[in-house]
C-alpha cells in the first residue's frame, strides 16, 4: 500500500537570503559570536518591535533565564506564571533557584487569563515593607510573567496594569508571536523587558537562538555582560563575576536577518492560511476554529482546534491517531506546568481551564509553506474520521 505524503505539523521556509548571508559568513571567517550579522539582527530587532536595545542570546530559554535574573528574581522568589505553557520559562524561573507559582488560563483564545492572576494576588498575597509576600509561602513575588501562546498576543495591558497596582516586575515571553500585534504594538512590546525565540519550530528561525528586548540601556548592557561570561573590556580575561556563555554566533545570526526580511511575507501567508481553516472548519460539528481576540492581530504561528467529544463523537487524542493515520501530523497542547513531574509540588492556583484545553485541544500543520491544498486535505480528513451515528 502506498502511504499518503506526510504533512508536518511545522517545518522552516528557508527561501530568502539565508544561503548568501551565511556563505558571507564562511567566506570572510566571521562564524564566532561576534561579528557584524549579529549586530545587525539585534538593531532589525529592536526596529522591529520598536524597542531601544536587543541582544542576541544563544536560544530563547537562555533569554528568559537573562530577563528574569535582569528583572531581579533571585534565590527563593517567586514568580507568577501560567500553567499552559511550553515548559522553557518555568525551567528558567528554576535556574534562578526561584519557584512558579501557577495560574490558569483563559478559554476563549487560550491564553493567560488576566483575572485569575489578580484574584492570585488580591487574595494570596499581601504588601510588607514594600514586598509583595504570597501569603502561603511566606516568599516574595517578584516578578509576573506574561506568556503569548500559539501566535496569539496575551492580554498585555492588563497584565501591565495588574504589575503596576501590585509593584512586581513583567516580563513578556513573546516567543510565539513574532509578527503578532497587541493593540495596534508588536508582540514584546508588552512588557519593560521580553523575550523572542528562534527555535526551528517557531516562525522565524535560526535553528536555535533567542533575543532579550527592551527600552532600558543598563538593562540591556547588563545582559549583553552576562552573556558573555561577564568579561571585561580589553585584552585580558577579567570577569568581574559569574557570566554565562549564552551568546548567539555569527552564522546563526545571518540566518536571522534573512528570515526576518520575510517575516512580513510570512504574517501574511499564515493570516490567510488561517482563514482557510477556519471557513473549512466551522462547520464540523463539535469542532472550534481557532479565534482571535477584538484587541490581538495574531499570526496564528500554531493553529490548534478545540474538539468536543460527544459532539465530535472522538476524543482530541483519539482524533490525532485517526489524522496521524492519514499522514497528518497535529498535537496536544503542552501537559500544564501545574501537573509536570518537573515542576512537582509547585504552588498553582486553579488550572481547571488549562486541564479542559490539554484535553481537548488539538494543534493542525500549521508550516508557513502549507499550500491550500494540504489544508484542504486535513480538512476532508478530520470530516471524514467523525464517525457516523
Ligand atoms: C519556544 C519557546 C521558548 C524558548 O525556547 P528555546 O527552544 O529555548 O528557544 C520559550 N517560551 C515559549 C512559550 C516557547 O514556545
């Protein structure tokens, strides 16, 4: 029997200037972490997301690890996260030696849910001596952090206003939704300092790599030291303390200015593919399109589908094995935080939410390469597996 060609769930487009900027690498020996493609992804960057300074970090685990400790989370804090999630910012709140503290997420566009951190820190928590103390630990609440899931914005002005009223730190992880907009303003724009990753999944990549963004330049050089083991100026190899090695190279970064020239292109491209999912999709019963928020212009980087089980007639996982059958690669959400074996007996304040979109949440190819006929062809498929009754 001839198996039917596979359909990815996400592969890189690499059809701009990638080869040319990385062969200028090669020919003139710039390949290290320093050189001139890095400066000039770091300054596309900030132009980008109309930020004052960017630096470049080796992956964007590593530029969360920077924005957290930058941000002033030490040993023993706490920082309040939600619980959907890639598992990459609950790890760098770890590195610290600080703990998460969960909460849910919301239903609709599958986000953090604004109203269930306040009700966190209105009701857990309590001001002393100009510290914010979680009520049940005793630590300190030093940071909240806002995560952009699936290519869609968080709700960023209310998480600001929520840092404000109760004197934390935010931190944007904005890894997801390069392209995306808040309100009229880019994706990591949300927040004093946030945070971009270039993994090969995400919309634009350099394989690995990351970038730590914001306004303020002691912020900024602070970081750029610490990613280069904190050496000093000059010939001689002076560390005024533990740094770490979490730069990005030269040649990684030439692969970055030339996904970025297309990201544009790219934004386009998914928004339409979008579309096409939605309009083929709306009509299944028992299945929802992904949405998009009034405020939030969304790339849509992971289109992911709610299915409803008695109304499809097939659980979401039963439905990826029937997909996955046909050649169609999709996947569950992230397992939340609040119930990893990595993050076990962390404190987490009602993830019903999170528990109902790990269950029923579906994630379909979303490949900026996806033709309109491969979107077609999960469409019939996913028509064709809900079972006659
Ligand atoms: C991809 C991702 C990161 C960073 O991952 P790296 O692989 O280290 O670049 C961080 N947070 C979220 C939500 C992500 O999806």
């Amino acid at each position: 029997m001839r198996l039917p060609p596979q359909i990815p769930l996400f592969e890189p487009l690499l059809d701009g200037n990638e080869w040319r900027y990385v062969k200028g690498c090669l020919d003139t020996n710039w390949i290290s972490s320093v050189g001139p493609f890095v400066e000039r992804f770091e300054a596309d960057m900030a132009r980008r997301i109309g930020a004052r300074h960017a630096v470049a970090t080796v992956n964007g685990t590593a530029a969360l690890h920077m924005a957290l400790l930058a941000s002033g989370v030490g040993p023993g804090d706490e920082v309040l996260m939600p619980s959907l999630t890639f598992i990459a910012p609950a790890n760098a709140v770890r590195y610290l030696g600080a703990r998460p503290v969960f909460f849910d997420a919301e239903p609709d566009f599958f986000q953090p849910d604004p109203a269930k951190a306040a009700r966190f820190l209105r009701r857990r928590c309590r001001r002393s001596r100009g510290r914010l103390i979680n009520k049940d630990s005793g630590r300190t609440v030093k940071a909240l952090l806002a995560i952009d899931l699936l290519g869609h914005p968080a709700d960023l002005g209310a998480f600001r206003a929520l840092a404000q009223d109760h004197g934390v730190a935010l931190v944007e992880d904005a890894s997801e939704s390069l392209g995306s907009r808040y309100r009229g303003a880019a994706t990591g724009k949300g927040a004093p300092v946030a945070t971009f990753s270039f993994n090969g999944n995400k919309l634009v990549t350099t394989g690995g790599g990351g970038m730590l963004v914001t306004d303020d330049e002691s912020l900024a050089k602070r970081v750029r030291h610490l990613t280069t083991q904190a050496k000093g100026p000059g010939t001689e190899y002076i560390h005024d303390q533990v740094g770490y090695n979490y730069r990005l190279t030269n040649v990684l970064a030439a692969l970055g200015v030339a996904q970025l020239e297309r990201l544009d292109d790219y934004t386009v491209r998914k928004r339409r593919a979008a579309a096409r999912y939605r309009q083929g999709l709306s009509d299944i019963p028992g299945i929802t399109p992904m949405r998009e928020a009034r405020w939030a212009r969304s790339t849509f980087w992971m289109y992911t589908i709610l299915v409803d089980q008695r109304r499809y007639g097939l659980d979401a996982r039963t439905l990826l094995a029937g997909l996955a059958s046909a050649g169609i690669m999709t996947r569950p959400l992230w397992q939340p935080m609040h119930l990893s074996p990595a993050h076990a007996g962390a404190q987490s304040d009602g993830c019903a939410t999170a528990e109902l979109l790990f269950r029923d949440a579906l994630s379909l190819p979303s490949s900026v390469g996806l033709t309109a006929a491969q979107q077609d062809r999960v469409i019939a498929s996913i028509k064709k597996l809900r079972p006659r009754r």
